[in-house]
C-alpha cells in the first residue's frame, strides 16, 4: 500500500496556519482576519446603500431611500469602530513595545 506525501502547508507555501506556537500569535492571526472581513463587510454595506440610493431614486420609492439611508448610517458607524478599534490596538502596541497586529512574528 502506497503512501502519500504529507506536506506541511503552513511551511511550504508560507501559511500562518499550522505554524501559531503561542497564543500571542493566535490572537494576532485573529486580529488581523477580523480587521479584513470586517473591513469587506463595511464596503458591502456602503454598496448595497448605494445600490438602495440609485433604484429608490429612480423608481421614486421612499422605502428603498431610507433603507439606503440606514445602510449608509451603520456602514459610517461601522467603520468609525473599526478604524477605532485599530487605533487603540496600534496605541496599546506602542505603549508596550510590540508589534502583535502591524507585523507580527508568524
């Protein structure tokens, strides 16, 4: 019976997982994929907003308007937190002299 070649993906193509080996860089890996979907979720909503702006407009149906309008207010609310929480996880590094989210060690 042939056996197949395991390899290991985490050091062959340079992928963070399978390589954590604390829980600073678990946390960091975490941080850093949050920020992003949090990131792609916040464009969607300014897209859908927009999307709800334009067919509103165009079929004169205040309903979709302020729908676009709620959107549009929790995509602004949404990326002042995360540009926030960014900016107290970047104030935290420099106060205590590490990198764990800007360029962490995995």
């Amino acid at each position: 019976m042939e056996k197949i070649a395991s390899i290991n993906i985490g050091q062959e193509f340079g992928s963070p997982l399978g390589q954590t080996k604390t829980m600073g860089e678990l946390v960091s890996l975490f941080l850093n994929a949050s920020f992003a979907i949090a990131g792609l979720i916040v464009l969607f909503l300014f897209i859908f907003a927009g999307y709800s702006f334009i067919t509103g407009a165009g079929s004169n149906d205040p309903q979709s308007i302020e729908k676009g309008k709620k959107a549009a207010t929790s995509a602004i609310i949404g990326f002042i937190i995360i540009l926030s929480a960014y900016w107290i996880i970047r104030i935290i590094e420099m106060i205590t002299g590490s990198n764990f989210v800007t360029s962490p060690s995995i």
